[in-house]
C-alpha cells in the first residue's frame, strides 16, 4: 500500500526488460534477406561507391586511340530469319566504317526457309564483302560458329544476333578499345524497343536491360564486365577458343573464358543492338527458361572464378553480378517468406509488419499478372511481376537443366513489331 511514511520499492526490472538474443530463425531470416538484397540492388550500390572512390584516386579512364582502326569480320549467326536478314543486311552496310576493313558474313546453318538463298541473292554495293556459309544440318548456333572461326582471317571479330539493328557507329566505337593489349572482348549494349502493346513484356524486359547496362558500365569501370549478351560483342579473334557445343549460353562463357585468362571485358554503350520486345510473356519465359537453364551451367563450367587467388576482383564481380543471381537468390525467395511466416507468429510487430510487405509485393505482382493478361498498361504493378517472372523461370530453367530437356538448338521466342 501507498501512504505517509511508508517506502514504496519499485522493481526496475519490471519498468525494463532487456532484449533477448536473435534466435537461430531471426539470423537466417535477416542473413537471406540482406543476400537477396545485396543481389539486386546492394552491389549496384556498392559499385556506385567503388568507382567513386576509383575516380578520385586515379581519374577517371580515358580512352588511348580514339582513331584506332582494324580490320574485322562481322559474324551474323542466323537460323530461319527470312523475315529479318535482307533488313539485317541494309543495317550492316550502313556502319560508318571504312569497307575494305570490314567483311560481313551470314552462317545460316539448319535453314531451311529463304534465308541462305537471300543473302546468295542481295546484290550489295560495290566494295562490300559479304559471304555466306551455309550447311544443311541444325547443330545450334555454337557449332555453327565454332565451324567459321579457323577461318577468320581479321584481327576482330564481331558478333551480332540477326533480329537486331545495330547502331552505324557501333564498328568504331568498340574497335577503338583495342588499341589497349589488355582489352581481349568488348560487349556491346542491348537495347530494346518496346513494341505497340506497352505491356509487361516490353516494360520489365526494357526496365530490366537498362539496369543491366548500368552494372556494366560500371563493371568496366571497375575492372572488367561481366561477360557479353550475344546481340553484340567482339573478341580478339586469337583469343577464340571452343566451348562444349551444348553450351547454353555460349557468348557469355566465351567471353568469361578471356576474362579468366587475364584480360579485360570492356563495356560499350555507344555500340549497341536494338531488339524488339518478346511477342508475348509466354515467348519472353521460353527466352527466361533458357538463359536460366544456361546461367546454371556456366556457374559449374565456370567454377574456378569462384576461387579468388588468381583475380580476387574478377572473383567478386561474377559472384555478385552473376553467380548469386542464378543460384542462391531465387532460392532463398521462398524460404524468406516462410520464415517471416513463422516469425510473425511471435507478438513482434517487425515481423508482422515485414510479412504484410512482403504479402503486398506479392500481391501486385499477381495483379500485374491479371493487367498483362488484360493487355491494361499500369506499368507500376508490372515491376513486382516480371520479378517474380524471372525468378519462377529461374526455377523452370534448374529443373530443365536437371531432367537434361534443355537443347542447344532452342526454339526461338517470337518478337513484337517495333514502334514507328
């Protein structure tokens, strides 16, 4: 009782209850939460940080020779694209690059629509070289390659997808990195155009690749970039060695294979390749599957990159850029939100005010599944959906690669018509 004269004996320890340790399902919880955190966003940040203080201290790199010329050999690697390869041709002509340092050839191996008969047939101007090669059985688009290059002469050799435009100024600007002997591959950026639908399909996808190219920039700036898309890249033509002929993903563990022998990936954003988006999301997840599918392969062919004693930065790159992207990340999705489950159980608001979000997110990405499937244009909600779109596909593409269904000669995704 409280009165006059009596002392009243308060027990602090019931005003203040220290807090307890995290327990074994809290760690894992926020350990998994900063890893897919850090894959997506946290290394861009990072990055953002390193080349600062790189630019601070060194300067920021210039090019040697912006005059640096060699001769090339441009390699179009095309399978049935009647459609696209009279216009393919009209876009390489079009390079602001001297001709007689530029050959043009068209390996059209497996066709068996027009387009071999179409390249032997444009009549192109006086001073072009263009050559085709062409053998009757489909063996995918490696084999096809790996059949030309012993006879490359040129110092350069360019790749380039058939279905794309490429910019007339693209030769030059990534030629010139070469006058620097440690440049041995330079990816070019890929670009795409989204098509008159505006959906899911053109915003994730040009959303996606925009974010992309940033982390290549910067990449390079850095060190170097991680691989090349196949839609443009060159290498030193002496640096080309084959790759297993059921390589998924064969332009990016060509270019890795460079980078692992000691020299750079250089990023090129003024050489880029202009695609146009997926027809559909069903043909954008054929595309998904398949580099998923390939991305899992060329972390177990590429494994010795994940020992940093030889090039500890090259090292943390293709961890953070890539090896984490197709592995643990999309795995730890799942387990994340049952933990938070489980968690939120507990009278703790944090958790419970996590799960909410993450049942959110969730959520609009489902209704932006519903809006792309009623072609409605609310581009906010196609964010969390084609997230999670990639991420379902990088499931699709392990359990592909796994039952051995995935083929090298893979089925093409259709593409959309380009915006006028």
């Amino acid at each position: 009782m409280f009165g006059p004269g009596r002392a009243t004996i308060i027990n602090k320890s019931n005003l203040y209850s220290p807090p307890l340790l995290m327990s074994g399902s809290e760690i894992a919880f926020w350990i998994f939460i900063a890893i897919v955190f850090y894959t997506h966003l946290g290394y861009g940040m990072l990055l953002f940080i390193l080349i600062k203080l790189k630019r601070a201290i060194l300067g920021k790199a210039k090019i040697s020779n912006l005059d640096f010329e060699q001769r090339v050999t441009f390699i179009v690697a095309a399978y049935n694209e009647e459609d696209w390869i009279e216009d393919k041709i009209r876009n390489c002509l079009a390079f602001n690059y001297p001709k007689d340092k530029i050959e043009f050839w068209f390996v059209t191996d497996g066709s068996n629509d027009k387009t071999p008969d179409l390249v032997k047939a444009f009549k192109s101007p006086q001073g072009f070289t263009i050559k085709l090669f062409h053998e009757r059985e489909r063996r995918g688009k490696i084999a096809a390659v790996d059949r030309v290059m012993p006879m490359v002469k040129t110092p350069i050799t360019i790749f380039t997808d058939a279905n794309t435009d490429v910019n007339p100024d693209a030769i030059n600007t990534m030629v010139r990195h070469y006058a620097d002997p440690k440049v041995g591959a330079v990816a070019g950026e890929k670009r795409i155009a989204v098509g008159t639908t505006g959906d899911a399909t053109g915003a994730g996808e040009s959303m996606y690749w925009r974010y992309e190219s940033i982390l290549k920039k910067w990449d390079s700036e850095l060190n170097s970039a991680i691989g090349a898309a196949g839609e443009l890249f060159s290498i030193r033509t002496d640096l080309f060695a084959s790759v297993p002929k059921d390589t998924y993903i064969e332009d990016f563990v060509i270019t890795m294979r460079i980078a692992q022998n000691g020299y750079k990936i250089v990023y090129e954003p003024e050489a880029y390749a202009t695609e146009g988006q997926s027809a559909s999301m069903g043909e954008e997840l054929k595309r998904k599957i398949r580099i998923a599918a390939g991305g899992l392969q060329a972390f177990w062919r590429l494994r010795d990159l994940l020992l940093p004693f030889k090039q500890p930065i090259l090292t943390f790159q293709y961890i953070s850029h890539r090896a984490l992207r197709w592995t643990v990340a999309p795995l730890l999705l799942p387990v994340i939100f049952m933990l938070n489950f489980a968690l939120a159980m507990n009278p703790s608001g944090l958790y419970q005010y996590l799960l909410f979000l993450q049942i959110l997110f969730y959520a609009f990405a489902l209704l932006g599944y519903f809006l792309e499937k009623r072609q409605l244009k609310l581009k906010a909600f196609f964010i969390p959906y084609y997230f999670c779109f990639m991420n379902y596909a990088m499931y699709l593409g392990l359990f592909r690669l796994l039952q051995g269904k995935q083929s090298v000669k893979w089925e093409k995704a259709a593409r959309a018509k380009k915006d006028n």
